[in-house]
C-alpha cells in the first residue's frame, strides 16, 4: 500500500550491565507469547533518528520525476491539480 502504518519504531530503552541503553522489544523483558519484531517497522528509530527506509521512502513519494535522456533531463509532474511552472528545480 501506500500508507506509512508506523513512523517511529516502539521500542523501549533499556541498559546493560554496563550501563549502555539499548533498544528492547517483543520478549525482551519476558513476555510470553509476544510478537517479536513486529512493532519495530517505522521510518525512524524510537530515538527519532532516519533508518535507511526513510531515504527510499521520502523518494518514492516525491511529487517529480527525473530522468536522463541523452543529454536532456526530463522532468515530469505527478501533481494532480498544481502547475509546475511555479516550481525551482
């Protein structure tokens, strides 16, 4: 689909026996049955930094198309009802 379900992963902090915070989630504090990774599918971390997806994600559903023909770029509009002359590119 097109929808983001989850922005942001629910993951909670927790620490190690050193002191280092890590991200827990579905069995990670023993939870039986639990759904695992299933709540970790957002764009962002649960410390609100971009996983990878977030680049593929904000490219995929960009307003403008790019495309390299020969020595010409062609440039093509998906805006439904909004003219692209108003645009700087």
């Amino acid at each position: 689909g097109g929808f983001v379900w989850d922005w942001v992963d629910q993951s909670l902090i927790k620490y190690d026996e050193n002191g280092n915070p890590w991200s827990a989630y579905g069995g990670d504090f023993g939870d039986t049955p639990n759904d695992r990774q299933f709540c970790m599918n957002g764009l962002v971390f649960a410390d609100r930094t971009p996983h990878p997806a977030l680049t593929e994600a904000k490219h995929q559903q960009q307003f403008f198309q790019f495309r390299l023909s020969g020595q010409t770029i062609e440039v093509t509009s998906e805006y439904l009802f909004r003219h692209s002359d108003n645009e700087l590119l």
